[in-house]
C-alpha cells in the first residue's frame, strides 16, 4: 500500500498469560518508522524506546517473535530470547520456489532452486492475472482475480487458486492475441496438481497464525506434516517432483526449531509423544528437564529462605511435586492413627521420593490423558485450560506451561492490524503524513517482530493508533 508513498513504518504487539492461564494479546500501536536508519541498531533502540513509553523493557526472561532477516536477528539477539516466525520460514520458501533462480545461503554458498517448469506456469499466470485486472473486464467474471502482497507470499497461492477455478472463463476477458496464446500454453493437469500440493501448506500458514490461542505446539508436528507432503510418488509429474524436492529440502534446513517449540510440544498432552516427529523426541525431553531444574532451584532457594520450622513441612510438598496435596493429607493421618499407621506399604500414590529429581516430569510424560469431544476445538484442546486444571498434579510443569504458551508461532497480529489500517486510513491523510513525517527513503520494511517488530509495506498513522489501540500492558 505504501511503498509509492515512501512510508515504513513498526507494529508491536505484546502477548502475556496471566495466573489464571488466560491469553492476552495486546496491540501496543503501529508507529511511522522515523528512525535514523534501518539498521539493526537502530531498530532495536527504537523498538526499546517504544516498549518504555508503557514502562515496558526487554531482557532475558523475554521472548521476542520476528521475522527471520538477518537484520532482525542481529537485532534482537541480546537481552531476549528471538524466536522465528513459522509463517514467515513457510512464506519465504514458497517465494523461491516460485520466483528465485538462486539463493545465497551464505556469503560463499549458493543453492540452485531448479523448479523452472513451476516457475514458468507461475509467472504466466502473474502476468495474465495483472493484464486482466488492469483491463477492468473480470467484472464479467463470477469472482475476481486476485493479486498478492510481495511481503506476504501466501496470497499467491489464493492467486493460484481462484485463477485455476475461473480457468474455463478467461478466454472471455483476454484483450489480446499474446494474452491468449500465453493463456493456451497452460499444462491445466499442472496447475491442478501445484493447486492440490500446496493446499496443505495454505492449510498451515492458517493454523499458526491463530492468535486467539496458543498454537507454539503445533510447529514441529505441522513442520513435518509438510515435509511428509514434499514425498515423491510414482506417477508425479517432474516439474511437481523439483518442486517437491526443493521445498522439502529448504523447509527441513531453513526452517529453525527452538528449543521453545520442543517444550511447547512435549508440554501437549497429544503431541508428547513426538510419535509424528520421533527424531525431536529426546531433544524435547532433555529440554524439558533442564527447564524443570532451572524452577526446581528456584523453589529450593525460595524455601531456604523461610524459616526452619517452616521449611521442613514445605520442603517435603515441593519435593513430592505431583502428589503434594496427597503429602499433607497423608502426615495429618499418621497423627491421628498412631505410630502403626506409619509402617504401611506406601500407596503408589503417596509421597514421592525426593531421590528422583524428575518425578513431576517422568509422571506426566507415564500418563495418558483422555479428553471428551466437546473439549476438544478444531481438533485441538484448549491447552492453557488443561494446565490450568494440572496445577496440582503438576505444579512445576505448569508453571513452565504457563510462560512457554503465552509464545506465538508467527507475528500475525501485527499484519492482521496492517491490513485493518488500509480500510481506516485514506490515501490523502498519508499523503499528509508523508509531508509532515519527511520521510525520504522509498523502500519499506517488511521485516516483523512480536513483542514484535514488525516492518512491512504499509503504514499505520498516529490517529489510527489512537482509534484502534487501548490496550493494556504486559507484566
């Protein structure tokens, strides 16, 4: 929208889970990008100054979503935890595959895409869709052909889409011989087979950009549930197995898993036992572990702090973990039932020992958990509802639940209030906004973050902050 206007702009938004395990999500504002450059520098001390307008700052114990450009990276790298957006890795892929001859992986290497019968589809579908667009006669037509954003590839797929659905009709609406004998030279049967092939990966890009629940868990499952689809199959034609070939190989190296991903995911009653994904299995555990050391110190330290009488009845809640509201139900009883009582065979539910450190963690990943339709939606459960009601079983594991699932997979909720802004925003106030702004530069940023920087094409002005955003703040 803004790029003709010279504009960029920054979009932060902030996700938080409170005690009672509810999300929020907070839109902080979309603010026109006046700093002095686009460097990384730069950035992050513009994203710092407006984290503290609302007494907000990063450091450690934050993490920060963004987009994947070494400028974003370099960025965020200190004093956060920087984790990539899935949608972007995802988006990023599908655009070379479709319009890169070459990517520079790093400085001294270079990859070879080699989906050239793909490409070649794709960009004469581009330009027929752009001429007939420009020609205004797809009104004739029962649903218009659609363009995309260059910042947001995905809608190239929905491009993809509506245009293979209207194939049959556009003869009607080609304005020229070159028009048609390009449109002629269309392998339909291919463009029927790229259409179905990708429909999983739009399928994706949709269940991770969910912002209304957590969703970090389903990343590693979904990255392979895509890499299963790059499998070749008898009876594929070449140009879907080089583009087969090239997506899965880009989406296994390119596409980073964190350690956040695998907590998040092993921290799923229904995806624990990595069986769709078994080669993050043990990663995911020792990560788990480690995570459960790191609040297990901190709960010792915090009990050392009490005073002694105190801190014998509270160490032992602490080290039974899982069972301790069965701890202090069991050391009132052997009052009352004398010293007998005290020579029972323990209950396999009783005090756990504290000589196994990761009771709490072998427990949950031992037990099955059963879950009703009705609690179920789309599939999944409400994952924050579950450790919500786990707290006693598993107080330390929730605990982790809790900070790990307020995590988003993408940076969507930014973008989302991009595109809201171009139907609140007229073209004549940016054009005000660029004269008052003096904004020179006529390249935008499409890089994004949550608690999130995020650049992009579009603009959102100040007015338009203060109409859309009254927003709370994060802890």
């Amino acid at each position: 929208m803004l790029d003709h206007l010279g504009l960029s702009y920054c979009g932060i938004s902030v996700h938080h889970t409170d005690r009672d395990f509810r999300l929020f999500n907070f839109i902080l504002g979309c603010y026109p990008y006046d700093a002095e450059s686009h460097s990384a520098q730069h950035l992050r001390a513009f994203v710092d100054q407006k984290l503290n307008e609302y007494k907000l700052c990063l450091d450690s114990s934050k993490y920060v979503v963004t987009d994947n450009e070494a400028k974003m990276l370099s960025a965020f790298r200190e004093n956060c935890t920087r984790i990539g957006c899935s949608d972007h890795y995802i988006n990023r892929q599908l655009k070379h595959a479709f319009e890169s001859q070459q990517i520079h992986v790093s400085k001294t290497v270079i990859e070879n895409v080699n989906c050239d019968a793909v490409q070649g589809l794709f960009f004469t579908i581009k330009n027929i869709v752009s001429s007939v667009r420009r020609s205004h006669k797809q009104q004739i037509l029962p649903k218009k052909l659609q363009s995309y954003s260059d910042t947001r590839f995905n809608g190239a797929l929905y491009m993809l889409d509506v245009f293979r659905e209207l194939f049959d009709e556009l003869p009607a609406v080609l304005t020229n011989s070159k028009l048609i004998d390009a449109y002629q030279e269309i392998d339909k049967q291919t463009l029927d087979d790229v259409c179905v092939f990708l429909h999983p990966f739009e399928e994706v890009i949709e269940s991770l950009s969910e912002n209304k629940k957590p969703c970090l868990h389903r990343v590693i499952p979904l990255k392979q549930y895509l890499l299963n689809k790059c499998d070749s199959f008898q009876g594929d034609q070449t140009s879907i197995i080089e583009l087969k070939t090239f997506l899965g190989h880009r989406i296994k190296v390119a596409w980073i898993i964190t350690n956040e991903h695998r907590l998040a995911t092993i921290l799923h009653p229904k995806f624990k036992k990595f069986e769709s994904c078994a080669d993050e299995k043990q990663a995911a555990i020792d990560v788990l572990k480690n995570e459960f050391d790191v609040h297990y110190d901190a709960n010792l330290d915090s009990i050392n702090s009490l005073s002694p009488s105190t801190t014998t009845s509270t160490s032992m809640m602490k080290l039974a973990s899982a069972s301790s509201t069965h701890t202090s139900i069991k050391c009132a009883s052997s009052v009352r039932k004398g010293i007998l009582s005290q020579c029972f065979d323990q209950q396999p539910n009783g005090l756990i020992s504290s000589t196994n450190r990761y009771q709490e963690v072998d427990d949950y990943l031992n037990r099955d958990f059963y879950f009703k339709e009705d609690e179920e939606q789309d599939g999944d459960i409400d994952i924050l509802d579950f450790w919500r009601k786990q707290q006693n079983s598993f107080p330390t594991l929730s605990l982790i639940a809790r900070k790990i699932f307020a995590i988003p997979a993408s940076n969507t909720t930014v973008e989302r209030l991009f595109s809201s802004s171009k139907l609140s925003v007229g073209e004549l106030l940016l054009k005000e906004l660029r004269q008052v702004n003096k904004v020179p530069t006529k390249k935008s940023i499409s890089d994004q973050g949550s608690m999130m920087s995020e650049h992009s094409s579009e603009t959102v002005v100040k007015k338009a902050r203060k109409d859309n955003t009254h927003s709370s703040d994060d802890e």
